[in-house]
C-alpha cells in the first residue's frame, strides 16, 4: 500500500468520525440560518466602512472607538446564535481532531511530538519536544 492510498484510508476514517460528522451537521444549520447570514453580511460592511472612514480621515479615533464598540454589540449578538455557537464548538472539536492527527503524523516521522498548546504564553520550554 502506498503513502497516497494509506492518506485516503485515513481521509475517510476522518470523515465518518463523530467530530466530522457532528461538523457537518452544524455547518448545514449555520448555512440555513438566513437572519444571522444578514447580521453577518451587516457586521462586515459596518467594519469595512469604518476602518475605510478611518483610513481616509472621514472620522476621528474617538468615532472610531464608538463603532468598534457597536461592532462589538453586533458580534456578541451573532455569537449568540444557537448555530453559531453550535457550528463554533464543533469546529474547535475537529480542529482538535486534526491537531492531533497532524501531531500523530508528525511524531511517526520526526520522533518529537509538536506542542499542543499555544506557546506564545509558554513558560516551559518545551520547545516542542515534549
């Protein structure tokens, strides 16, 4: 069995996992969610124009501060969502999947295992050799 054929065995073990398909699940109902698509599409105007009003002078870092904070309003709003949340949480699930695929992959050839947590904040010098 060749390298390619073993990928596309673990490709389609990968999709039927519970991750992949709770992710599928989540992304139809985020997709049929007409009234957060329209509280999407309204949230990414309102952010170009002010960063383009801000850009081109049009307002002042003060206004600027304002509309960040109603764009914030607008977020939280979206984020409430029950699709959003579900989609956001099943997507951090299978990205984790993923993450640890990667690393398994990654181990199996190096013989170090890649971190698994975010080392911008890290005080042990792991270094990714744990």
């Amino acid at each position: 069995m060749t390298v390619l054929e073993k990928a596309a065995e673990l490709g389609a073990m990968i999709r039927e996992t519970e991750e992949k398909k709770r992710l599928d699940k989540a992304t139809e109902a985020y997709e049929a969610d007409e009234d957060m698509k329209a509280m999407i599409e309204k949230y990414n105007e309102h952010a170009k124009k002010a960063r383009d009003d801000l850009r081109d002078g049009k307002i002042t870092d003060a206004v600027y501060a304002l509309c960040q904070q109603q764009l914030n309003d607008m977020y939280g709003l979206i984020m409430q969502r029950p699709a959003m949340t579900e989609y956001a949480a099943a997507k951090h699930d299978f990205d984790e999947l993923m993450q640890g695929v990667y690393g398994e992959i990654t181990y199996q050839i190096t013989g170090s295992r890649p971190c698994s947590h975010d080392c911008g904040n890290c005080s042990a010098n792991c270094a990714g050799k744990n």
